[in-house]
C-alpha cells in the first residue's frame, strides 16, 4: 500500500489548493530523494477515485516500464499505452505513455489531469497538446526546473522540499566535495553559450591520466578500496579514453554512449547494479542522469564541464547522492569546475528548493578567478573550503593576515576557537531562522542573511530556530537601516 511520507502529503495539497485557485498548469519541484514518482502515482490513484482520468507520460521507454512496475507493486490498476505492451489496457482509468506514443496519438482524447514527468526537456508535441486541450489539467514533474519556457507554460510552482531537509532526515547522504584538477577551458569555443562539444572533448582528454591518478587516491586513501564509482565524461572519445586508462591501472570502468546498442547499455548498467558487480565504474555522458537510480553508488566524478547547464550540473550530482546502508556520505572529484562555477546557485537551491520559473532560462556563468578558485579549496587536502580559518576535513588552517607571530603552543587555543566560532555560527543561523518565521518571511531570508555576515551558506547548519540574541536583533536592525538609506539614495 502507498503511503506518503509528510512532505509529499504537503506537496500534494499544495497542488490542489493551486487547482482550486486557478492554476490549471502546475509545476512540482522534487530534486532526488523527494519521491516524486511516489507523488504522481497518489495523485493518479486519487484522480482515478473520483471517476477521472490521468496520464503520464515520459520521455523514454524504460522511465513508462519503471513507472509502471511502480504502480504494480502498490497495486494500482492501469493501462499502458503501447499496444504490444502486456498492460496495454485503454479503458482504465490510469494510463502511462512515452512521449513519442503520444505524439503519434494527437487526437487521442485528453484526459482529465496530464502529469509531464522530466517536464524540463520541453518537446513541442507535448506543449502543442497541452495547448490544444486548455480544459486539461496539468502537473509537470521536475528536478531541474531551469529551462527556457517552463515560466510561459506552467502558473504556479510547488516545492515539495529542499535537498538539505533530504539529507537532515537520512533520505540523502551528504556530499564530501574535493575540487581536483580542473579541465582548462580558456578561450574554448561557445555554441548557444554552452562550450561545444568537441572543445569539451579535446580538453578534457589532456587530463585524462590525472583523472585516473585522483579516484585511485581518493578511493584508497578515504575508503580504503575501490569503491562503485560514476564517471561524468566529456564525450564520446574521451569516456573511451578514460575507460582504456582505467583498465590500464588495473580497474574495471565500461564506458557507455549512444554508439553502443541498448540491449549492451542495459545489460551493463543491470550488471554494475549488483552489490557484487564486477565493474569499479560507469562512464558516460549524460546517458547516467535520467532513470539511473543505483543506490550503493559511492563516488561521483564530473569531467564535462558546463558553462551554463546548472541543470546537468544538479542532475549529476543527484546521482550519488541515494542513501545506503553503510554509505554515510558521498564522495564528488571535480575535475570540470563545475561545483564551484555554480555554487550560488548549488547554496541557494540546496536550502532553499525552487519558487519560482526564471523567465529566460539558464545563462552562461561567468568564470570565477583564479583567486576565487583557490580560496574554494583547502591547500593540503583540495577539499571544498566552507569557512572559517580551518578545513573540516583534514584540520589545516589558513594563516591569517596578521602582524602577530603564531606561537606552537597556541595550536589548541586556535582549534578550540575555530569551534567556537562554529558553535557561534549555528546560533546565529538559528536565530535568523527564529526570527523570519516570527516575522512570516520566506524561508530563504536567514539563508541570504546568514550569507550576507559570513559570505558563505550555511551548509552544514540544522534549521532548528532559536530565540534571537539582542546582538543578532542589533544586526538584522542595521542591515534595515542600511537597506532603507540606500533604497533612498538609489531615489
């Protein structure tokens, strides 16, 4: 029996408080771990107790197959759409479909609620159809909503709940983020504002070697062995590269693209599902970011770097990130640049989910310098650097500009502050916390402000409210007046 875990229960009324407003396009916001083909399913299940119809529809085979075994195992009754499919059942109330069977079926009658799933892959028979049939509801179905297009289609947006609330409750492991030897892409050529394909290929070969050289590092030196592992490549020739030097060092990687047949596409990513799997890794392009739920996955590797896909970059990441038993984290080697290119955005999203629909969809980044991509990684151990003078990972402090001379023996007094200052911290986000939920703020306002004083999210910190500090409310009183006075000079 279904049953929902209580913020897809929110989720849920959200959707139809927003039907009952008005809204008959509606977009629902999931990132990985939410659940949100759990979510479709009771919607589906709950329209076919009033007497109505639904669909959903996807944009590959084997998404309508999962679906449909989904459905299954909670016995729910329901047709698909594929007339030699052994459910092909077209009187029931529930059907699912891919993309391409529907635009092939035009006038098919709509039915009463359309669920779009992967809804940020716009295909324009879906969006003709949905234009066609105004009377039709619609809830479109993403992790990614950053698309061109999505703002003019869909009226209102429901966020089922943000990652980080994910991995406070265990549904998602947290991410241990190393910034590895980057792909350089100066000067590289641009189509569309996104590096082409063969720059991206030919430059991230010339990195081939340090690629292999850094996972087997770090997959002996934090795990002790080798450890299932997925590799974000750069193109075709490249994940071919990679998995020849791979194999070279002694480690099993299959690369897969779309040069190979699906039957040895499905057959190895069912292999490398095992627990007792042979391969050590997967390499492919994005082949890995849709339908690919291998839970035991624990080391991701990014070596296609994006210029403006944030989307790619999100989806990627949602890749490792499952939960499993024993996996206490996720391990992330960035070779591409692109955790720290887009790591306001990644901050924002992360505590925040998504709201709203940006009118024009993603835009280049522009590259950080040299000195901010030395300052986001820790000098010893090239960890991501979350603050403060100290990596929380191997304890290497960063000296401070100072005409002080540090004394050896000062070395415990200046741990002991560094978590003072963590300490210090957590209560401040907590009680900013406090203090927009007193004031009825949006949830991202302690987010922004905490990053205001410190010029770093506060990843990491629960958000558990506090009552606020006299000093805190001082400070949220001055960043008013400050905001007023330059609102007026602005004037």
């Amino acid at each position: 029996m279904l049953e929902l875990r209580e913020h897809q229960q929110s989720a849920l009324q959200q959707l139809r408080e927003g039907f009952e407003a008005g809204h008959t396009r509606q977009l629902l916001y999931a990132p990985t771990g939410a659940g949100k083909t759990e979510c479709a399913i009771a919607i589906m299940h709950e329209t076919a107790m009033q007497y109505k119809c639904s669909a959903m529809v996807m944009d590959r085979i084997v998404l309508v197959e999962q679906t449909s075994l989904r459905l299954g195992k909670y016995q729910i009754d329901h047709g698909v759409m594929q007339s030699t499919h052994w459910r092909y059942r077209p009187s029931e109330r529930i059907q699912i479909c891919s993309i391409q069977t529907l635009a092939k079926r035009k006038k098919m009658e709509a039915p009463d609620l359309l669920l779009y799933d992967e809804t940020h892959v716009l295909h324009k028979s879906i969006i003709d159809y949905i234009k066609d049939n105004p009377q039709m509801k619609v809830i479109g179905l993403t992790a990614t909503p950053f698309t061109k297009g999505l703002a003019g289609l869909y009226t209102n947006v429901v966020s089922a709940i943000p990652t980080e609330k994910l991995v406070e409750k265990g549904l998602l492991c947290p991410l241990k983020v190393y910034i590895a030897k980057e792909i350089d892409m100066t000067g590289a050529k641009k189509v569309a504002g996104e590096w082409s394909a063969d720059e991206v290929t030919s430059r991230g070969m010339k990195i081939t070697g340090d690629i292999v050289t850094e996972w087997v590092k770090k997959t002996h030196d934090i795990f002790g062995e080798p450890k299932k592992t997925v590799v974000f490549c750069s193109g075709v020739d490249h994940g071919r590269d990679l998995e020849k030097q791979f194999k070279l060092a002694g480690y099993n990687f299959v690369s897969i693209s779309y040069k190979e047949d699906d039957e040895f596409k499905r057959m190895t990513i069912e292999d490398f599902s095992k627990p007792d799997t042979t391969i050590h890794g997967l390499i492919a392009t994005d082949i890995l970011t849709k339908g690919f739920d291998v839970s035991d996955v624990r080391i991701g590797v990014s070596a296609r770097p994006f210029s403006k896909s944030f989307s790619s970059h999100v989806q990627q990441l949602g890749r490792v990130l499952r939960p499993h038993e024993g996996k206490d984290f996720a391990l992330w080697l960035d070779h591409a640049g692109n955790y720290v290119r887009f790591r306001g955005d990644w901050d924002d999203v992360y505590s925040n989910g998504v709201s709203t629909l940006p009118e024009g969809g993603e835009k280049p980044k522009q590259e950080p310098s040299e000195k901010e991509k030395k300052e986001s990684k820790c000098p010893k151990c090239s960890v991501l650097w979350v603050g403060g003078d100290t990596c929380m990972s191997c304890g290497y402090t960063r000296p401070r500009m100072s005409m002080v001379e540090s004394v050896p023996g000062e070395l415990k007094e200046l741990e002991a502050a560094n978590k003072k200052l963590r300490i210090n911290n957590q209560e401040f986000y907590s009680q900013l916390i406090y203090y927009a939920q007193a004031k009825g703020y949006k949830t991202g306002w302690a987010f922004h402000k905490y990053k205001e004083k410190f010029n770093a999210a506060p990843n990491g910190l629960s958000s558990s409210p506090q009552h606020p500090s006299p000093e805190t409310l001082n400070w949220i009183k001055s960043r008013t007046i400050a905001f007023a006075k330059s609102k007026a000079r602005a004037a």
